[in-house]
C-alpha cells in the first residue's frame, strides 16, 4: 500500500502543471493561492520539485512582472 506523500509525488507533474495555469490569472487572490500551494509543496516535497525548478522559475518571474 502506497503512502500518501507517495501518492502525492505521482501527481507532482499534473499538480505543477495545473498550478502554472492558475498563475496566470488576472486575479489576484487565485495568484496568491497558487503562490501559497508552491511554498506547502516546497516545504513537503521540496527534492521532487527540484526537476520542475526551470518551469517553475520562468513562471513565477513572468507572474511577478505582471503585478
């Protein structure tokens, strides 16, 4: 049987992926949602993000420019 963080770490791809889309809303409190999604997953599965880092830099910098 497959723990939760686990299961979790199957998902990371889709997740990120989703996320990147939702920080590209104009609205501001689904950004910062996004935002908060990324910091929680960085403090619980902060090596299995390491290879979406590239993706997810260019993002943020783009989100950060737009505000």
């Amino acid at each position: 049987m497959s723990s939760t963080i686990d299961q979790l770490q199957d998902l990371i791809p889709t997740i990120i992926d989703s996320l990147l889309k939702q920080l590209k809303s104009k609205n501001l409190k689904v950004r910062i949602a996004v935002m908060n999604t990324f910091s929680a997953l960085a403090h619980s599965l902060h090596s299995k993000l390491e290879p979406h880092f590239s993706k997810m830099i260019e993002n943020f910098e783009n989100n950060m420019s737009e505000t």
